[in-house]
C-alpha cells in the first residue's frame, strides 16, 4: 500500500470523494490562525494554477479561497465586493487598459 502525503487544505467534500473511490484518507481539523495560513496558501497555489491556465475555473477556485478568506477574517464577499466597488467609484476599474510609464513633479 502506498500513501501520498499533501499536507495541504482541501475543499470539504475532498475526503468524501477519496473515500468513495475506494481509498483512505487522514484528515485533522486546523485551528483558526492555521486554518488562515493555510488559506493564503491556498490563495498562492490557485492564483499560480489561473495564471498557468487561464481557466475560468482556475479564477471559479481562486474566487472560491477569497471568498473563505474574507469569511475567516469575519467578513464576507458581499462586504469584499463593497470595497470593490467604493474604490471603482473613486479611483476607476481597470476598463480602459492603461499603463502609467512615468509621472513627473516639478521640483
């Protein structure tokens, strides 16, 4: 029998679904403060999976950790889409695709 070790956080049903297909799994649950570090891995892990595939559902996962991590830092997405569109309101999206090159002051 051989085992692979991950050491990794996984979506709820994930053990479920290992054991349906036959396997076995070890599970423990993770503090708050891990359960955090282990979110913003997770953050890293997903932005890197979107950027090498460009997946929509990459960005659906990577949607989906935000989502935890505002929800473990006691907020919510809804709060989260708020400030996103407080800050659109006032400083703009991203819509007109410009590069700032230089800004110059006069001395």
């Amino acid at each position: 029998m051989s085992a692979v070790r991950y050491n990794k956080l996984v979506r709820d049903r994930v053990p479920e679904i290992i054991e349906a297909d036959g396997k076995r799994c070890v599970c423990s649950a993770l503090s708050d403060d891990e359960y955090l570090v282990r979110l913003e891995e997770k953050l890293n892990e997903e932005l890197a999976e979107y950027l090498e595939s460009k997946s929509m559902e990459e960005l659906a996962d990577l949607l989906e950790v935000i989502r935890a991590v505002a929800s473990a830092r006691g907020s919510s997405i809804e709060e989260v889409e708020e400030i996103r569109r407080e800050k659109a309101a006032k400083r703009g999206g991203f819509e007109k695709k410009q590069l700032l090159i230089e800004v110059t002051a006069d001395d």
